[in-house]
C-alpha cells in the first residue's frame, strides 16, 4: 500500500472511531431522572431500572487505571490484568507450539505421502470439526490439572489449521523442483528442508496464523470454565461483580493482544514471502 493511501486509511479509521465513541458517549446521557427509587432500586444500591452500558469516558478511566498498575497481586481473585494476560498468553503459546511440533511434521508426511494422506485424513476428518471445549471435561478428568487441561485444548484447537495448511503446501509444491533434487541426488530430508519447506513455507504460515487466532478465542472461554488466573477468568470475575466497565475493558484488552499476536505472524508470512 502507498505512503498516501496509509496515512488517508489512517485519518478515515481515526475518524470512524470518534465518531463511534461520541455517539457511544451520546447514548449514554441520560435525562435527569426525578422519580423516587422503589424498593428494588433500594435494595440494588440505587440502581436504575433501565440498565446503561458504560460510556467510552469511563472504560478510558478503568484503562488508564488498570495500566498505570498492570503486574500488582492482592490475592488469588485480584490480580493486575498484566498477570492475567501474561497467564493466557503463556497458556496459548504453550499449546501452540506444542501443536507446531506435531503438525509440522505430520503435516509433512500427509503431504509427501498419497498413502499417509488417505489413511490419515478419515481420523483428521473426524476430530477436526469437534469443538476444543468438548475436550474440556475429558481433560480434566485424565490429566486432573486445570492449568494443563487448558493448554491441552489450546493444542487440539491448534493442530488442525497448521496440519491441514501443512499438508496442503508441501502436496503443491512444484513437481519439477522435486525431480531436480532427486537429479542431484538429494535425500528426502534434504529435499524436504531444502526444496519442500521454502516452497511451502507461506502457506505453513497462513495454517499458523490462523491457529493462532483460534486459540487466542479458545482460551477466554477455556478460562472462564476453568477459573483461577486468565484473561477469561478476569472476564468472567468482573462480571460476577457486576462490573461491566471491568468487562468492557477486558474485552478491548483481549482484541488488542489478539490483533498483536496475528500481527507478529502476519509480518512474519511477509518476510517470508519477501525473501522468495
């Protein structure tokens, strides 16, 4: 993308969100509101009956606050949301590379090997469509650790996209270069890391990328079952308090790092390409 066309997408998206914000901000004045409380209202502290999300001013606040002090620790259920994204995105990487050391390769041999392919692919064609969640309570039950059950789904909804992209570039990859390097003699792991990988490599990435997605969205809700530290415990606690500005801005929180993380593999699939 040019220079011009960035820095006009950049004013347009900038003015997009002002506008979104103030008319989020807008919604949320409320006319001033005379009546006495009833009963309920009391006994809800003074509550209103209608319910308001919270306006943008306030979830700004709530960040400013949380991030001046984001790593602080006050006890099992108040703890920055630093740590609690630390915990997740620990829980996510585990389970991602975890999965890279087994689809990477598998991947491979279903791609090289017509035969692995058809007799592989019905187990593949089974497990793949069935939710990570799903593995939860067996997780729980065999491994009985919250904290590795979490990552073991975090593997399962993984493998899938790295595996299937794997075998998927490494079965496309030109004939012809893997005639010349058996023409020059070359092994099969030779072949495969010289020839295959290169040849593959963008479309390995892509299968990254997109498990990476998945699981940055599998583990907020592997977290809110599971409880204890997490991004989706956070989500889940501030909103057994009644919190929703808490909650808004763990969801802002849980976007950012989302968009951080496809980022990181998004640049690397460029440079990837680029060297090609």
């Amino acid at each position: 993308m040019p220079g011009s066309q960035r820095f006009r997408a950049g004013i347009l998206s900038l003015l997009l969100l002002v506008l979104f914000l103030g008319i989020w901000e807008g919604l949320n004045i409320a006319p001033e509101d005379t009546a006495p409380l009833s009963e309920y209202e009391l006994l809800m502290g003074g509550a209103s009956q209608e319910a308001r999300v919270p306006p943008p001013s306030a979830v700004i606040e709530r960040a400013i606050e949380e991030l001046s002090n984001p790593f602080y620790d006050a006890g099992p259920n108040d703890k920055g949301i630093g740590i609690q994204l630390g915990y997740s995105i620990y829980r996510v990487l585990t389970g991602f590379f975890l999965a890279a050391l087994v689809a990477l390769p598998l991947g491979f041999l279903v791609g090289m090997s017509p035969l692995m392919h058809k007799a592989l692919d019905p187990f593949i064609q089974v497990l793949r469509p069935i939710s990570p969640l799903a593995w939860m309570p067996l997780a729980l039950f065999i491994i009985k650790d919250s904290e590795a059950s979490a990552i073991f789904v975090i593997f399962i909804c993984s493998i899938w996209p790295m595996l299937i992209n794997t075998a998927f570039g490494v079965a496309n990859v030109r004939q012809d270069w893997v005639n010349v390097a058996r023409t020059h003699e070359l092994g099969p792991l030779k072949t495969a890391f010289q020839v295959i990988l290169p040849a593959a490599a963008p479309t390995i990435l892509t299968g990254m990328r997109i498990s990476i997605g998945i699981a940055w969205l599998v583990i907020v809700a592997a977290e809110m079952l599971v409880g204890g530290t997490g991004i989706g415990y956070y989500v889940w606690n501030e909103w057994n308090n009644l919190d929703l500005i808490s909650v808004i801005f763990s969801i802002l929180m849980i976007g950012v790092v989302g968009m951080l993380l496809d980022m990181l593999l998004g640049s690397l699939s460029r440079l990837v390409e680029y060297e090609e």
